[in-house]
C-alpha cells in the first residue's frame, strides 16, 4: 500500500511540474495600490488563477535523452544544493470594489514539494554501487510535502497620504479571515538507501507526518477542521511617473483541530520486484496519535515593485518576491521579474514579461478585460 502511495505521489509531482509556469511577475498585490484607486464600482466575476513552478523541467529539455551520460549530468545539476523544488496553488476569487475597498470571497490550495539529492537520481538514472564497484549511498533526508486547502474572505483598504512635495504614500492592509478545508504536513527526517558491491540496496529511514482528520460528509464552512486571520501590509510611493511598493504577507496564522500525527520508520532491505521496489512489512513501524490543538504559520512573504509610466497606457516594471522559509508553496530563492504592461482606457490590460528564479528563466503573457 505504501509502495501505491509512494509511486502515486510520485506521478502526481511530475504531472504538475512537468513545465515551468507563466511567471507571477505582474501578480504583485499590495493592498496600499488601493489608495491611488480611481475605480467607482467594481464587480469582479470568478478569477481563477492556476500556477506550478519547478526547479527541472523546462522547454529546454522537454525532449531530453537520459540515456547519454553528459544529458544526465547536465539535467540534474539544474537543481540547486540537489534538491528538486516544486511549489502550486491555485484560487477562485469573485467579490466587489466601492473606492478604496474592496471584499472578495477568495477558496485557494496551495502546496510544495522538496525532494532529497538521491530521489531525483533513483528516479532518472536508477540505483546501482558506485561506476569503481564500491557501495553507493544515497541521501534521501530532507524530503517534504505539504499542502493546505481553504476559504477566506478577504477585506482590502488602502488609505492615501498627500506629501508638501505633490508626491503620495500609500498605505493599505488586507485581512484575511481563514477557515481551513484540509492540511497535510510530512517530511523524512532521516534517511539513506544504501547499495553495496552486489546491488542489494538497505533503506535506513524515518519519517514524521500530520494532517487533517476530515470530518464525515461533506467538508463545509461551517465543520472545517481550521480558522485563523492572515493580514497582508503595504506600502507604496508615487511621484509624476514613477512609483514603488513594499508588501508583506502571510502575518498571523491558522488554528487547527482533531489532526492526525505519526511517525514512520524502515530498517531493512528493499527487493526489486516486478512492478518495482518492494518493501516488507515486518521492516516498517507506524505510530500514530491524535492532537486537538495545532497552529500553522505559513512562511512571510516580501514584494517589491518600481514602476515607471510611459506615454499614456504603458507602463514598465521591475519586481522581486521572495519567501522567508520554504514550503506551503512558497520558495525562499528570490524571484525577480522585469515586463510591460498596457492598460489602454482601463477596458483591457495586455502584459508581458520575463522573470528568474533558482536558475531558470521563465516568462508571461496576460490579457485581462
């Protein structure tokens, strides 16, 4: 059962990362760019916004051959420190704008993977003793997944602040009220596969893991195993063409209840079989508690953006994002992005751009109307 598990986790993670994403370079929300908000009345339908970002697949190498031994080379060392990073998310937004304020009933998921230096390799080149006959060792600690699902209702404000200089400060706040859907948390603690000369591989691993015990039914508002607040703080400056912003999100945190934590430990050898590797049941050992009571802090997150108006629609932007810890699909590498943006009578918005992050370069194409 476990090895379905593992072999299903395995399929889910390539066929969501399979590609790099469209960049989030122009998803920079900073609650303080209400301030200078000329809108009167805005009634926003469902927005749904996809996006998986990863740290190996690219259209580079989407027809790579592994079966050379340079393209192996070359295609792992595109990770960087050896771990395979993807982060997801996805959300539903619809609400309304009056001025300055805005209110939006926003669902999301959002989720990371980060996969150990020796899982990549077993996975693209396989497991064997070293090329000169001797055991091979392979790190396999450090491994996570994690993920949450929720609904919030989120309150935007942003406040402006007239400067003698006929420049303006902007500042806005957005709160989040959470209620929580679903959350699961697991991460290798330890672990190393080691293969001798003969090719007979021993894992020697331990694990931890947490997550939600959904309640029977329907999961609703109402009986969500989770709630919290989240508040998002910016700041922004704007003088003739230019302008700049500061945010920091995620600040605050997620109570949950009723979860499901345990451990999981192997010691011993792994068979090959003919549906791949086997493990044995009498090499495992499972534990398992229930806490009532746990509190998520999902990782800070800071944005910054410059922008400089050109004629009369265009605009050109300069950006960087970057997490303060990793996880719940958020990475601490910086990403920085660079683009334009036309905005023509506010009736559609066109906008391109390219962006960098953990070595690759990534890029993006929108239209609004």
């Amino acid at each position: 059962m476990r090895k379905r598990i593992f072999s299903l986790l395995l399929i889910v993670t390539i066929a969501l990362c399979a590609f790099p994403s469209v960049a989030w370079g122009f998803y920079y929300d900073n609650p303080a760019e209400e301030a200078f908000s000329t809108t009167r009345f805005e009634l926003l339908i469902p927005q749904i916004t996809l996006g998986a970002r990863n740290n190996l697949f690219n259209l580079d190498n989407i027809n790579i051959d592994l079966t050379k031994p340079e393209a192996k080379d070359k295609f792992l060392s595109q990770m960087k420190g050896g771990y395979f990073k993807s982060d997801f998310s996805s959300e539903l937004k619809t609400g309304l704008t009056i001025g300055r304020f805005s209110l939006h009933l926003h669902p999301w998921a959002t989720g990371s993977f980060r996969l150990a230096p020796g899982i990549p390799e077993l996975v693209f080149v396989g497991y064997g003793p070293n090329d000169d006959g001797t055991s091979k060792t392979y790190d396999l600690a450090g491994t996570k997944v994690n993920g949450l699902a929720a609904l919030s209702l989120d309150l935007k404000y942003g406040h402006p602040i007239p400067l003698q200089d006929g420049s303006q400060l902007g500042v806005g706040v957005t709160f989040r009220f959470i209620k929580g859907l679903a959350m699961a948390d697991s991460e290798v603690t330890s672990g190393t596969l080691r293969v001798d000369q003969t090719g007979e591989a021993t894992l020697n691993a331990e694990s931890r893991y947490l997550y939600t015990d959904l309640p029977e039914g329907e999961v609703s508002f109402n009986n969500s195993s989770g709630a919290g607040f989240l508040t998002d703080l910016g700041v922004s400056y704007t003088k003739d063409r230019w302008r700049a912003g500061l945010a920091l999100k995620n600040i605050g945190a997620i109570k949950w209840k009723n979860l499901q934590q345990g451990t999981y430990t192997y010691d011993g050898e792994v068979t090959t079989g003919p549906d791949g590797p086997e493990f044995s049941e009498d090499n495992a050992t499972t534990t398992e508690t229930v806490i009532s009571k746990y509190t998520l802090s999902l990782p800070l997150v800071l944005e910054a953006q410059g922008s400089y108006h050109w004629l009369e629609s265009l605009y050109c932007h300069l950006g960087m994002e970057t997490g303060f810890a990793d996880g719940w699909g958020i990475s601490s590498s910086p990403r920085l992005w660079t683009g334009l943006e036309w905005k023509p009578r506010h009736l559609v918005r066109m906008a391109g751009g390219i962006s960098y992050h953990d070595k690759h370069w990534d890029y993006n194409a929108l239209l609004e109307l």
